[in-house]
C-alpha cells in the first residue's frame, strides 16, 4: 500500500502493547522464547521507523508487573533477551540519536539487570531526538500507588500541601513524568484489552489494534496505524 507521507498526521507520541509473541512462536512450532526474540528484532526495526517517521516519544510494554507469574522458563527467557537487548540498544539508540528511558519498578531485577538498565539510560541520555521508553516490570496501578507513596510522604513531610495536588502534580510523581502522553496507543495481536497499560496517561489517546502479531509488526503496519490515526478527530471531551 502506498502511503502520501504529506498527508499523514504523525503522533507526536506512541505507545505500544506488544502482544502476540507466543502465538507467533507457536504458529512455527517454536518455543516461546522464539518468539520473544523475533520480538526484540521488530522492535529495534520499529524504534527505527518512528524515528524516521518524526515521531517524538515511542513507549513500549515489554515486560508488565504481571508477566512474573509465566513459567521460570519463559520469565528466564526474558531475563536473558533483556540482558542481551539492553545493550545492543545502545547502538541502535546512538545511532538514531535516540534517548532511551526506563519506566516501571527496577527493584524487582537481578543488580547485573539494573546496570544493564542505568549503562543503556546513561549511554544515550544526550541523544536530543526521539525519546524511547522500555515499559518493564511495569504495571499502570503498581505506578500510581508508588505515586501516591510518593506524594503522601511529601506531603507528610511538608514538601508540598494537599491543595497542591492536581492534575499536573500527579502527573509529575507518574514514572512517565517528562514524557508526553501518548496520542496514539497500538495494540497487537487483535487483543481488545489494555492490560494495565499507562492507565492514567491513555485518557485521551486514539487506539488503534491490529491482528497482526507482534514480531510481524513493520514499517507497513505502523503507517497503516498512522494512517488510522490521521483521520481520527480529537476533541478531548469539548465540541
Ligand atoms: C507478549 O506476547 C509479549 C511479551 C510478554 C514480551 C514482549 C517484549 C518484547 C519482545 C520486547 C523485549 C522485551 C524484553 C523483556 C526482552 P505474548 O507472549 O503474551 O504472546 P501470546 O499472547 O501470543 O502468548
């Protein structure tokens, strides 16, 4: 399909629920691991596409606060995928003049996991392009009762006053808090859910599911995304 690139709204910012790994894996009668592989390979392709695109911000959920109940097997599977990915991150990062950042709770990896994750944060944090942000051991709830810990203590303390809280201070305490929220949410693999997903920062954004199944995800599919998306009509609940 042939896409005029002047007639596409591009989002500022993206986020996607990448979902269908398993199925894709088990269509080819390969392990799950596979799949999650075949994943991290779409996702480098597409981190690249929404930086050409000129898109501002792209956030991914790679690994939610609930993906911990899968089998040892898979979960060490993963483990060894983000080892493996963080750093090869870098490159594709520095090379795209990406700025990559970590949101969801880092306290529940392995120490090596965490230098993984402050080495590939610290490595790119100049970069002055796109910002990409890797959802892990990420749960929208789990964020907002971190959030609200965080505002209780602080307000506790006398850092701020309980008029002080609105919209835009809450907003600040979210792990999200210097990313834009996202104007377009994409969700693979034909799930019609949001799985805990940016559960405050999707208040407005336009969705947009596709049936095709995560490590399928390309250039194409995304443009068909954007497409979808240029033709919405915002109105953030005014006329
Ligand atoms: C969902 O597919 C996908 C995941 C649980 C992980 C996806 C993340 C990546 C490929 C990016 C890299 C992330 C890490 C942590 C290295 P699924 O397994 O739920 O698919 P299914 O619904 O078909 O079973």
């Amino acid at each position: 399909m042939e896409y005029k690139l002047e007639n596409l709204v591009i989002p500022k910012s993206i986020a996607i629920i990448l979902d269908g790994n398993g199925r894709w894996a088990q269509k080819r009668n390969l392990p799950r691991a596979m799949g999650h592989k075949a994943g991290c390979e779409a996702l480098e392709k597409t981190v690249e596409d929404c930086v050409r695109l000129g898109v501002e911000c792209l956030t991914v959920y790679a690994f939610s606060t609930e993906n911990w109940k899968r089998s040892s097997v898979e979960v060490g599977a993963l483990m060894k995928l983000l080892r493996f990915y963080m750093v090869k991150l870098i490159d594709v990062a520095n090379k795209n003049n990406v700025k990559a950042v970590m949101i969801g709770d880092e306290s529940r990896f392995e120490p090596d996991i965490r230098k993984g994750i402050k080495k590939l944060v610290d490595a790119t944090s100049k970069n002055t392009g796109m910002t990409f942000a890797f959802a892990i051991n990420y749960g929208g709830r789990d964020e907002i009762r971190r959030a609200i810990n965080n505002i209780v203590d602080d307000t506790v303390s006398g850092a701020i006053s309980k008029d002080d809280i609105n919209e835009e201070l809450i907003s600040s305490y979210l792990d999200t808090k210097n990313l834009p929220d996202p104007d377009l949410l994409i969700r693979t693999s034909g799930e019609l859910r949001v799985s805990n997903f940016l559960l405050w920062q999707i208040a407005y954004s336009e969705f947009y599911i596709t049936d095709t199944l995560w490590p399928d995800f390309d250039k194409e599919e995304l443009l068909k995304a954007v497409e979808s998306y240029s033709q919405r009509q915002r109105r953030f609940g005014g006329r």
